[in-house]
C-alpha cells in the first residue's frame, strides 16, 4: 500500500485525485486530506478514504470539521501550522493542489519527510524555485510535475538528455478573451473571465488563463522545473489545447504530447510514475478532431508574458513579488475592486515599486525571506489600489 496525502483535497485538482484514488482504494493508505472553506467535501472524502486525518486551513472552522468527522476516528485539525504538520506526516506521495503561495510552505515539509511531491501547485516553484530544489535534493525527495504542460515536457523528455534541448513549447489556449477586440478587454466581467473555453478548473486559475497569468508562472515554472534559460521557453496559442507541450531537440525533432484536455491524464502520470496504468481519461480521436490551430501570443493582449521574461531576468526573489502581487491583483479584480486590465498594471508597478527597495529581492531565498516578501508585496498592491 502507498500512503498518499492531498494537500488541496477539496478542489479542482484535489477532486480529480481522490477520483483516481477512489478507484483503487486498496492500493492507497490516505494520511491526510487538507483544504480551507468546503468543510462537507473534505469531511466526506476523508470518510470515503478512510483517512488519518482531515485539516482545514482555517482555525474558525475547525468545531464544523470536528462536528462533521464525529464518530469516524478520523482526526481533525485546523490552521496553517496543522496543514503544514499534515504535510510532514510520513507518507510516500504528496499531491501539492493549494491555490497560491499557501502550497509553499507544506510543498516543503513534504520534501522534507522524503515524499515524491506531485506539483500542481506551480506557484511553489516559482516563488521559491532554488529552494524547492535544494530541499528535494538535499532529502532524496522527488518532484513530479502535474501542470499538464509541465508533465508534457517530462514525459517528452524521458531517455533524453536536457543538454539536447534546444526549446520547449507550452501551449495555451488563450483563455476566455482569445477572440476579443483588444479594446474590449477592459470591461470584461468577473463571470466573463471565470469562463474557460476547454478546461473545467477552479476559478483563480481560470481567471489567470485569461489573462494568461497562468501562462507566466508556467515559463516562470518551465525555468524552474527543467533548469532550461529563459530563451529557450516559448509559448503558443493553441485554442484547442490537445496539445500541452513540444520539446525541440539539438537535431531538429519536435515532440508533441497530445491528450484531451482532462487533468486526471497529468495527475495519474504522477500517481503511477514510473510505470503507466490505466486511467479513465477520453481518448482522442485526431479524424473527428481534424484540424489544430496554432498562432504566436500577442504580448499586447497579455503583457503577463512579458512581465515573466522580466522577472526571470531579474532572479532572486522576483518570483516571490510577481507571484504575490499577482495574487493580491486577482483578489481585487475578483472583489470589483479593480479592472481586468488593471491586473497587469497593478503587478507592473509593484515590481518596480519591492525592485526599488534595495537588498529586497535579492536577498537569501530562505523560507522566511519569500514569506515576508510576499507580505511586503501584498501590502504594496494594497496601498497602490487604495
Ligand atoms: P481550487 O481553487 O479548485 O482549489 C484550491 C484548494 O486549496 C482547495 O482545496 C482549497 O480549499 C484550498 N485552499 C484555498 N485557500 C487555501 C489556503 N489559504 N490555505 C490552504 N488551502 C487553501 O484550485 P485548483 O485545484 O484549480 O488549483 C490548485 C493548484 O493547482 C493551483 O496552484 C493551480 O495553479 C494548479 N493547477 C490547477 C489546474 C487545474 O486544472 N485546476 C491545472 C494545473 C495546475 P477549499 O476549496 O476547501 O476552500
């Protein structure tokens, strides 16, 4: 029995986990299952894999997750301390699905145990890409990635040498505003935005895909994950988005990897990893889909793709800024506070605003340091939008 642990249990990518451990449950011991406000889904799915124990982030909520795990033996805990506990527990496989920079700190702790961490949660890399590296290595600790471009790029890449790497292409979709006029762009909607055109996905990451946010923590995790230079990385638009990624190899091959847009195909790559098991993803019929588009993104309709070139230029701890600033922007937006363009303005500004604090960014990337940082960070958008 493997002992698995789901950090984010109860959202998108969480959910689409439990599925494929729900389907063979004697093969798994679940440790933990950890999420934040769905207290009913975590509860239920910790009775439904019989696990150690159920934490949510939040200390308030923790009477309701006792309430609703009473009688089961199963244990509950609240706040990020436990999540971070929960983390640690000795399991063998750790899927990190937290939304946002919260992941970070339990990504961590499961390196730290010697758990092989599946990634999802791309905002670990790209806030504390070294660090994470060097924790992994440093515990003999594996990291498997689960963003479906990134697990692209490493099936791709398997029995090959990254020396022979001369590109890697992400795909995108181009979000839900691909086809509008540009000038339209800035009275788009929360629910516009909250759309997407293929994949079903938690709304924070759907909103980033618009404004292919997304896309730029992605090159930014790209750089991270697969230690390739920044100029190597490109990304194109792809509005069907069968394609994840292509690796271009030193002798002119390019390698595709193609599948539906279902992330249980990426997930159970990582869950199964190194062998390939049966999953219950739609297979592709190519005759029916008959065509593929491709085109080059346009930098001005998603100046976020620009803004990560900037960032990994930068290095240090612009990831930190970029990505918490990012976060603090899709806050506001999603509040009414501000505009969908106003997103990338936002974040444009902060990052010069932390760059102009000297010693800031490129001070150590300890835990610490990327947490305060983002602090700082959260802050500065507070006070530009006020
Ligand atoms: P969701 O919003 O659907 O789920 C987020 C999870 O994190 C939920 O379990 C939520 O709990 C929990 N959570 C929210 N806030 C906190 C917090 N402050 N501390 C601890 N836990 C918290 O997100 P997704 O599943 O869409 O995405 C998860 C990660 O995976 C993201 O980093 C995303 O970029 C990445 N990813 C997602 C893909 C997708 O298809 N969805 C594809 C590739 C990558 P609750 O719901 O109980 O409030």
């Amino acid at each position: 029995m493997r002992r698995a642990t789901i950090l984010g249990a109860t959202g998108s990518i969480g959910q689409n986990t439990i599925d494929l451990i729900a389907r063979n449950p004697q093969a798994y011991d679940v440790v933990a299952l950890t999420g934040a406000g769905n207290i009913a889904q975590l509860a239920a799915d910790a009775k439904l894999l019989n696990a150690d124990l159920a934490v949510t982030a939040y200390d308030d909520r923790l009477d309701e997750l006792r309430a609703a795990l009473a009688g089961t033996g199963i244990e509950a805990a609240a706040g990020q301390a436990a999540l971070t506990e929960a983390a640690a527990r000795p399991a063998d496989w750790v899927m990190s699905a937290i939304v946002g920079a919260a992941g970070l700190a339990p990504g961590l702790a499961a390196l730290e145990q010697g758990a092989t961490l599946a990634l999802a949660n791309k905002e670990t890399l790209v806030c504390a890409g070294s660090l994470v590296l060097e924790t992994a290595h440093k515990h003999s600790a594996r990291l498997l990635p689960v963003d479906s471009e990134h697990s692209a790029v490493f099936q791709a890449l398997v029995g090959e040498e990254i020396d022979a790497v001369e590109r890697i292409v992400i795909t995108a979709s181009g979000g839900a505003f691909r086809d509008w006029p540009l000038a339209k762009l800035k009275t788009a909607s929360l629910a516009e935005a909250s759309q997407h055109p293929n994949w079903d996905m938690g709304q924070r990451i759907t909103i980033d895909s618009a404004s292919m946010f997304n896309k730029a923590l992605e090159v930014i995790e790209t750089r991270e994950f697969f230690g390739v230079d920044p100029g190597k990385i490109e990304v194109l638009v792809h509005p069907e988005s069968l394609i994840h990624a292509m690796v271009g190899f030193r002798d002119g091959a390019l390698m595709a990897h193609v599948g539906a847009p279902d992330m249980r195909h990426a997930i159970g790559y990582a869950l199964n990893w190194p062998d390939r098991k049966d999953l219950p993803v739609p297979r592709l019929d190519l005759a029916a889909v008959g065509q593929l588009n491709f085109s080059a993104p346009d930098e001005a309709r998603y100046p976020a793709l620009r803004l990560a070139r900037e960032v990994m230029e930068r290095g240090g701890l612009a990831g930190a800024v970029f990505n918490a600033a990012k976060e603090r922007a899709l806050d506001a937006f999603i509040a009414g506070r501000i505009g969908f363009l106003d997103m990338a303005a936002v974040v444009e500004h902060v990052l010069a605003q932390i760059d102009a604090q000297p010693g800031l960014i490129d001070a150590a990337m300890t835990l610490d340091n990327v947490i305060e940082t983002d602090h700082l960070t959260r802050m500065c958008v507070d006070r530009h939008i006020s």
